[in-house]
C-alpha cells in the first residue's frame, strides 16, 4: 500500500502525479497495488512501473514534476516538512506509477 493525502489522490488521479517518496531504501511491488487516503479507505488502484533509490541532495527538478509540484522550490519545502528528520545525505525511494487499468 502506498498512502496519499487527498491533494496527492487527486493529482495522481489526474495524471499529473506519478511518484510518490518514501524514506530510506526501499522495496516495493512492481505491480498494481492500492493507495490509501488519509481516513485509511482504499482510494486509487495505481501500478508501480519502476523504483529509483537515490539520496535526498540528488532529487531534482524531474523528481519534483513527477510528484505534481510546479517548482523545485514548493517540492524541496514538502520533502522538508514531510520528513523533517531527513538529511541531504539520507537514502529516499522514488516510486514511479501509474493509474492502473480497470
């Protein structure tokens, strides 16, 4: 399961979407798999197509376009704020997905 908040749901519903960050190294199905939203109902069958482990000082501006955000800038204070133990030098898992079919 991946957990979105509903501006996530809704900009992976639309496409505009199509990864998510999840701290440390990470594991995960590359398969359809459902997202929840923050009451913890299952929301939006999504795929996930491929995994990029990275470190959090090597994400950039294609990272940011993939997770809905229009500037680096907007990307970078989210990661802060979402993960407020991170550091430039932390691992980070990139989930790329797409909407599954139906």
């Amino acid at each position: 399961m991946l957990n979105l908040f509903p501006e996530d749901y809704n900009l992976a519903r639309s496409g505009r979407r199509t990864a998510a960050i999840l701290e440390g190294p990470r594991v995960f199905p590359l398969r359809t798999i459902e997202t929840l939203n923050t009451e913890g109902r299952a929301s939006l069958p999504i795929r996930a197509t491929h995994l990029e482990i990275k470190l959090v000082a090597d994400l950039d501006v294609s990272d940011a376009e993939a997770c809905g955000f229009a500037t680096f800038a907007r990307f970078q204070n989210h990661i802060i704020s979402s993960f407020p133990d991170l550091k430039v030098d932390d691992t980070i898992t990139v989930v790329h997905f797409e909407l599954a079919k139906e």
